[in-house]
C-alpha cells in the first residue's frame, strides 16, 4: 500500500529535500503576528499610588515628630476638657 517505507504516508510534503520524516505543518506557514503592545498604564498607576502613600506616610511622620516640641503643648494628650 505504501511502497515508499513504512510509516511515511504518499504526498506529505517534506521539510528539508531527502528527510526521511514528514512536515509537521501541513503546506507554508502563516506570517507571524506581532505582540499586542505592553500595558504600561497599569505600572503608572501603581507608580502613583505608591508615591502618594509614601508621601502621605512621610507627613504623618513629621506632624508626629515635630508636635510637642514645647511645654506649652498638650500634643495632642487627654485632657479634663476633652472628656
């Protein structure tokens, strides 16, 4: 049925001249297709948001570090008044 050889079926076209297997895609490939373009907007935002919690942090930090810095400040304490 096959005379050529065993296992190679007739009109497979072959990948390279004389091999002894078949093409493993039948016929010419597709042109390839070009990436979709990386979505950048996502680390921008992320970007932003982690800058505006770093800033927000940092004057937390100073309010808190530079309150009470005299005698006369109660720095925010509990007082009789705010009970």
């Amino acid at each position: 049925m096959y005379p050529d050889g065993f296992g190679q079926q007739p009109g497979a076209p072959k990948p390279y001249p004389d091999a002894g297997f078949g093409a493993a895609y039948p016929g010419t490939l597709p042109p390839p297709v070009p990436y979709p373009p990386r979505r950048r907007r996502r680390w921008v935002v992320a970007a932003v948001a982690a800058l505006a919690v770093l800033v927000v942090a940092g004057v937390i930090t100073a309010i808190v570090l530079t309150r009470g810095g005299n005698e006369t400040s109660q720095g925010g304490a509990l007082t009789e008044a705010s009970r």
